[in-house]
C-alpha cells in the first residue's frame, strides 16, 4: 500500500482517535481527560485549523493512520502534535521524511520561531522520534499531567 498525507477533516481525525494506540492516549488523558474522548479529540484538531493551526491526516493506502498538526501558542511560538493507530509502522519512514521536507518548514514559513512538544513521561518511542527532527529535550515537568504525570518538553529552535 501507498503513503499519503491529506488536509485534516473531522471525520478522519475521529476515526484515528478511536483506534489510537494506547500510549498515544495516556498521553492525551494525562492533559485532556477521558469524557467523550475520541469525539473532543477530532474536534480539538479540526477547531485548531480556525485559529490559524495546520493539520494533516497521514494515510496507508486509504486507511487513516496518523493526525499530526502544529498550533501557534503566540508569534514565533507554535506547539507541534500527533497520534497514531497501531498500523503506524507501516508509513513510519515515509511520514518521517514527510515531516522533514515538508511540515517542519511549513510551520517556520508560517512564523515559527520555535517548535515545542510536551510527551509523557514513558513514551519514549515518541521521545526518539521528536530528537530525529533535531528537538532537544528540554527537561522534566513534574506533576504537569491531571493525575501528576511527569511530562517532558522537546523543542526545536534551530540552535
């Protein structure tokens, strides 16, 4: 099957945050909550577009894989995000190259001066991926999570 990335719509946002991978969602409750939680997932996404957020859906031939988007905090500030299902491996690589050519120098088009990440503690398949993009981590934030999970923040500042 093909790699593909499209415009963000709600539908497939709601279809990849009902098959989300469950470190992904740890990840989401830890800040979000669980009440209706794929339904406020996909809308989150789709409403960041209004305030001047980008979004894409990431495809395995025509099965929806990954939702990944950037939305600006304030000028030059711009909080990267991203949940996949479990068939993530399959565009790994492709997504990975995607991300590099393409997302990243859209989002400093668009302004950004610095590109941030918060990851649970433990997710450390995530945690590897943000360095492959030259993110540092930037430190522990204890008890930054709804039930005190620990949280780090990775960012990107072309330092």
């Amino acid at each position: 099957m093909t790699f593909s990335v499209r415009p963000l719509t709600y539908h497939d946002a709601l279809d990849v945050a009902e098959r989300m991978r469950i470190t992904d969602q740890q990840e989401i409750e830890a800040i979000r909550g669980v009440s209706l939680f794929a339904e406020r997932i996909a809308m989150d996404c789709h409403l960041s577009l209004d305030c001047g957020g980008i979004g894409y859906v990431a495809y395995w031939g025509h099965v929806p894989v990954v939702v990944i988007g950037a939305i600006p905090s304030h000028p030059g500030l711009w909080s990267i995000y991203m949940f996949a299902t479990g068939d993530l491996p399959e565009i790994g690589l492709g997504l990975t190259k995607w991300v590099k050519h393409s997302l990243l120098p859209e989002i400093v088009a668009a302004g950004a001066h610095r590109i941030q990440c918060d990851s649970i503690e433990g997710h450390t398949e995530a945690h590897a991926w943000m360095k492959v993009f030259g993110a540092k981590n930037e430190g522990a934030m204890p008890k930054f999570g709804i039930g005190q999970e620990t949280f780090f923040r990775f960012a990107i500042t072309g330092d």
